[in-house]
C-alpha cells in the first residue's frame, strides 16, 4: 500500500506553490510509497464577493482594480514561506468578464481527463503562468497556453473543458471539499489504507512525518536520499520544470551553491536549461518531456 496525500487545492493559490519544496522532499525521502492526489476547491468562486464594498460603490471597475492589488500583495507575503519567486508585475488575474477562479479549476480536471499522466505538471505550469509569469489565466487563451507547453492534446483538453465531464468531474471535488466542511485552503487528508488523519491549512515537513507515522502507526518511514545524477534525472523526468528551492529539500541540501554544483553536469551537457527568477533559478527541460 501507498501512503496517499490528498490535496484540497485551487490553481491560483500561492500558498499551495510555496509548498511545492516539501512535497518534493516528501516524494524523494518516501521514492516509492507515496503518492499525491488533488481536489480542486474553487477558491474564488465570485471575486465581488471578495472586494471592497465602498469601492464597489465606485464601479465594478475600481472594485476589482483595487482587489488585483491586494491580491498581489497577499501573494508577494507568501514568497517567504517556501522562498520560491513570486512575480506580481502587472497582475491583472480578475476582471469583469473573469470574476472566479472556476476557468482554472475546470481546466486541471479538462487536463486530468485528456492526459492524466500530465495532470500534475499541468497544474504547476499553470501555477507558474499565474504567479511568476503573472498571466491572466482566468481567460481561456492564456489556460489553452499552459495546455500546448505540457504538450497535452489541446483538442481533446477542450472537448472537456467545453463540453460536460470536467464540469462533472469538479462538481465531484467541491461535493468532496463541501462534505469534509474544510474552512482553510490548503487541506490535506493523509491516507493509508482505510486509515485517513485530515489536516488543514499549511503543514511543515516535520508535520507530515508525524501524520504519515500516525496513520501507518510507524509501519512507513522516510529513508535517505541518494544524491546521484540518476536521482536528480528521475525527479526532473517527472518534474521538467522545476526550482533549485525544490531540489535543495529533496536532496537535502543547504545552499543553492551545492546545488549549482551538483546539477551543473547536466547544464554543461545541455540536458537542462537554467534561468534565473528574482532570487531563485528554476531548471526548465519541458522540451525533452515526454
């Protein structure tokens, strides 16, 4: 049996980004015997019921103008939490034709139906295209964007984005967040077996270890990590886009320099490309994915 970690999420949010370094720390230190799955949530299922109401007063216009800069400074206060870039220049997410985060929720589930095997990559590039990018991808070109990147069939993406089944599909997961009663995103159910412990809100590493301890009563435990070019090659294969933030905790490392050095092999061989956002680099070889 896999330990299952189930993730009560929204694409657009920033707190789930920052998380991204323990959940590959998790996924190295448990190679094997976890897996991760995700309930869309719909964070923002209306934004007028999220913005100032005197600035509604003004127009709808002013009112989710002012919000976009609220929510741009939320995020950037998140960058700290994780230490993963987080760019809000020019952020514009909502508008008065995109008023929820919905067009992004149902595109993880179009995504998760027409290619499941890229459903996870798809939603961190869409993460990256809202919050490092800072993409509109509220609107639907910006979301057929991130579908052609992860190399998903964009016919077959919007057969079911447009038609019924994403739509099914998510109905299922806000049914599923609805009956747990969750009050904060991110949440998360640790499960093994018919055993399940639900945590909500953000959790540490150390957090999961005792969850994972818990719900297996000792029965799986992490195990060290080999620090190999074949290690590092096996995570990129299924993490193609990836920050040096996430490599430093799944391989255990205490500064981006020895992470520098170890992945430099497969700069210098061309394997990978690197580029630099803020204070961070992420390693980006989508390209060879396949």
């Amino acid at each position: 049996m896999k330990v299952t970690i189930i993730n009560f999420t929204d694409p657009m949010m920033g707190l789930s980004y920052e998380c991204e370094p323990i959940f590959r720390k998790l996924e190295t230190h448990f190679a094997g015997v976890i897996e991760f799955k995700f309930v869309m949530s719909l964070l923002v299922r209306n934004v007028y019921e999220l913005v100032n109401p005197r600035d509604l007063e003004i127009s709808k216009a002013v009112a989710i103008k002012n919000y976009n800069a609220k929510l741009a400074k939320i995020y950037e206060s998140e960058e700290s939490l994780g230490g993963l870039p987080i760019v809000m220049d020019g952020f514009n997410l909502f508008s008065e034709t995109e008023t929820s985060s919905l067009p992004l929720n149902l595109a993880y589930k179009a995504a998760q139906l027409a290619d499941a095997a890229r459903a996870a990559l798809f939603l961190y590039n869409l993460r990256y295209a809202t919050i490092v990018d800072c993409r509109p991808t509220t609107k639907f070109y910006e979301i057929l964007k991130v579908v052609e990147k992860t190399k998903i069939d964009t016919a077959e993406f919007e057969k079911h984005f447009r038609g019924t089944t994403a739509l099914e599909e998510l109905k299922k997961d806000l049914e599923f967040t609805q009956q747990l009663e969750l009050r904060t995103l991110p949440s998360y159910i640790i499960q093994f077996g018919e055993e399940g412990i639900l945590a909500q809100g953000l959790i540490s590493y150390e957090d999961f270890l005792d969850l994972i301890s818990q719900v297996t009563r000792g029965a799986v435990k992490p195990s060290k990590v080999e620090k190999s070019l074949d290690a590092l090659k096996n995570l990129i294969k299924l993490h193609p886009l990836i920050s040096v933030n996430e490599i430093l905790a799944a391989f255990d490392f205490e500064n981006f320099a020895q992470v520098e050095k170890f992945i430099a092999p497969m700069v210098d061989s061309g394997e990978v490309s690197i580029f630099k956002v803020k204070d961070s680099f992420f390693i980006d070889c989508r390209k060879n994915f396949r």
